[in-house]
C-alpha cells in the first residue's frame, strides 16, 4: 500500500520507514543537541551512603558529578601516559585534558559530548595517532566508550542505538579511505562500544522501571488514603442521616399529636403545628434524598439504636472476652450529650480498642472518659504487647477514621507511641452548653 502526497508522488512504506528514522535521528543527535541538560542531584540513598557519617552523607546528592569528575581525571592520566605525540609532555597533557573534556561535558550537554567526542577522537588521531591504532588512540578509545556510556544513562536506549550506528558508520568510512594506511582498530570500537552501550542501556532500562514503580507505587497509596477517607465519610454519612432521621421523625410525629393534648386549641396554635409537621417531613424527605445516596445497595438501617456511651460496658465486655484487659475511668458530671458526640465517641473508643487487640496481643488498656465544662475528652492508652501472637498489620484505616469523626465535631486528636513502648489516642470533643431555658424545655 501507498501513500500519496499532495503533489501527487507516492510514498512506498520503505520511503516512510526511512523517513520515520531520519526524524528520529535528527530528534535525538541533531535538534537541540547544544541544549543545556545539567544532570540532577541524587535524590536517593543506597546502603553504603546510609552507613556515613551525617557530615559526609549531606553531600549524597553530588556524588555523582564526583564520580564523572574522578573518571575525567583518569581519562587525562591514561591519555598523557599513553599517547604517541611529537609535541612532548605538554602535548601529551594537552592531549589528556582534550580527551577529558567530552566526558566532563557530559554533566550539563550529553547530546553534545558525544559530537565532541566524535570531533576528539580525529584531533586525537591526527596530532598523536600511532600507525597500529587508528583512528582511536588508547586515550580517545578509552574517552569515547566512557562518553557513550554516560550519554546512554542519561537519554535511553534509542540515543545509544543511533551513536553506535553512527560510530560504525565512521568506522567504515575509515576503513574504506585509509585501507591498509594504518593499522585500523575500528572492529575493536565497535565490539567494545556493543558490550558497554547493552550493559548500559539494561541499566538505564531498569532505573526507569524502578522509578515508574516507585511513582506508581506512590498514585496507589495516595489513592488508597482517598478510598479510605470516603469510606470512612460514608459510614459517618450513614450513621448520622440514621441519627437526624430519628429526630426529625419524632418532631413531626410529636408536632401531629401536639393539638389533640390541648382541649379546644386556638385556630393558631394548630396552624403553628401543622406548619411545624409540614417543615419537619420537608426536611426528612430532603435529608434522605440528599444523604441516602451514600447507601449502598445492599445496606440495611440498623434495627437497633445507634451506640451511645451508656452502652460503653457492653463493649469491655466484649473486648475482655477477647483477651484484652480493659479498665474503664469516668471523671466529671456524666450528662447527656448530643446524639452524634455520644456516636462518634463510642466509635472512636470502639476503634481504638480494636487495634490494640490487632497490634498489641495480650496488652492492658485503659480507657478514660472525662466529662468537662467545655466538652468531652477521650483516652485510650494500652502498653506493649506480652504474648508470642504476632500482631495483625490490619487495613491502616482506624486512625483515618477516627481522625474523621474527630474533624467532623471540630474536636482535636492526637494518636503516638508512648515512651513504655505502647500506644495513646487522645481525643477532646467540644460540646456547646446550651442555654438554661432550652435545656428545662427539653
């Protein structure tokens, strides 16, 4: 199949391919091969960084400019010592310090290093090339290999594809225009530069692969805590449109049946109740349409009340059958408290509990409830764990959820290891008092 152009030529499919690999070459060697890449700072940290010295481990990040600074100089050491050139020491330190520059280049223009390296290895040939190593010195053999290394690392496996196409391509037109002038030692580059660039590339693909994990690894934990945070709103969601429906419920069930308690009511009166009933069963059609979406198809109302902390005993019971050895201390004037505080403290009471059980096998915890003027305050501390089970890892979802409830009443909470090895979730709910002649109507 062909394809054709607007002036009416036709492209085969070999046209297009090579076309294809022409704007793939110029896109990796050719456009912006002069662009300024300064190569970043290590972010990471390996096993042997870790066992420094504070001192030496902050400058972890420069560690590998060092390390292409050290190969430079070794670069420079190898080709003054080994270069052929009529020009003396100083020419043999010239000619060492040329062949470092590609390689130093490599921290900031890595495209360019490499033409540099190109354009290094014929000066190199010329002012010191021997007549049995043509047209790679030792020295430029040697700066050559290092740049396309450092270069693969930095671009990918498709960069070091075309610099070793093209080293063979300039080998060949070497071979071609010197035959039999020079002992040539292109097969030798291209050999040598095939192993280093494949071991290169494998370890340029496997850091990516790494990094794409760790990045991945990362969008699933931030979504695992977003899962989490409206599963946990869900379920308050629920347990308070249960709570608010109640009340509406009575409100209007008590607003119906308030007229028939009054002998002969003023007209009034019953137009004030019937206005009373009609708002309360707008409201409870509101709230349920609003708020029941967040039901799940298959949740049930509970047919029980919703726990309050006059029902906290049951659950040390239950706790204690467990294993767990619970002791319960009140302080303060128990009152009544608002039917979403009692809910969301018995939760959180509830929650704490449960992951001490999960995390600390056979520890002793205390539960102390504080009845203040200004609200409620919460304590659940347990020590270490003294049994051979070992703990459960759990779903990590207790602290986001108490930490929930905690917000949604505007309280503040705050969950750490003690210093005897345990754990404490302290929690203070504030209460609004309300007004004397509200509270003896009610």
């Amino acid at each position: 199949m062909t394809e054709t152009t607007t002036r009416g030529t036709t492209r085969t499919p070999e046209f297009r391919m090579v076309s294809g690999l022409l704007q793939t070459l110029r896109h990796d060697l050719i456009t912006d091969a002069f662009a300024f890449r300064p190569l970043p700072a290590k972010t990471t940290e390996g096993w042997f960084v870790r066992r420094l010295p504070a001192s030496i481990r902050q400058y972890n990040g420069w560690i590998r400019h060092v390390q292409v600074g050290a190969l430079a100089l070794f670069v420079v050491f190898f080709t003054s010592v080994t270069q052929y050139s009529f020009l003396g020491s100083a020419g043999r330190l010239a000619t060492g310090v040329l062949a470092a520059v590609p390689v130093l280049m490599t921290l900031v223009r890595p495209v360019a290093a490499w033409w540099a390296a190109v354009a290094m290895t014929l000066m190199l040939a010329v002012v010191g090339g021997s007549s049995m190593t043509w047209p790679w010195t030792p020295g430029s053999f040697l700066a050559y290999i290092a740049v396309m290394v450092l270069v693969t690392l930095r671009r990918g496996p498709r960069v070091a594809a075309w610099m070793w196409a093209l080293t063979v391509a300039l080998g060949m037109a070497v071979e071609v225009v010197f035959a039999g002038r020079y002992g040539m030692n292109s097969m030798n580059m291209i050999v040598g530069s095939a192993f280093a660039l494949l071991v290169a590339s494998s370890i340029q693909i496997r850091r990516h692969a790494k990094a794409e994990v760790s990045a991945q690894q990362e969008v699933t934990a931030v979504e695992r805590d977003r899962r989490t945070l409206l599963e946990e709103r869900t379920t308050i969601a629920r347990e308070l449109h249960d709570v608010v429906a109640h009340h509406m419920s009575v409100v209007a069930i008590q607003a119906e049946a308030a007229p028939y308690r009054v002998k002969n009511p003023p007209p009034e009166l019953e137009a004030a109740f019937v206005t009373i009933r009609e708002n309360a069963v707008a409201a409870l059609t509101e709230l349920r349409r609003v708020l029941g979406v967040v039901r799940s198809a298959d949740y049930e109302a509970p047919d029980a009340p919703q726990p309050t902390l006059a029902m906290l005993d049951g659950l040390l019971a239950n706790v204690r059958d467990a294993g767990l050895t619970v002791e319960k201390t009140v302080t303060g004037a128990v009152r009544e408290l608002p039917q979403g505080v009692e809910l969301s403290a018995y939760r959180i009471i509830q929650e704490a509990l449960s992951n001490t059980l999960r995390h600390a096998p056979g520890a002793v915890a205390g539960v102390e409830v504080s009845y203040v003027l200004g609200g409620l305050g919460i304590r659940v501390v347990n020590g270490p764990g003294t049994t051979d089970v070992p703990p459960s890892p759990g779903a990590g979802h207790g602290i986001t959820g108490m930490r929930e409830r905690v917000a949604m009443l505007e309280g503040e909470m705050t969950a750490q290891e003690t210093t005897a090895g345990g754990f404490e979730v302290a929690v203070f709910i504030p209460v609004r008092s309300r007004p004397e002649s509200e509270a003896a109507s009610a």
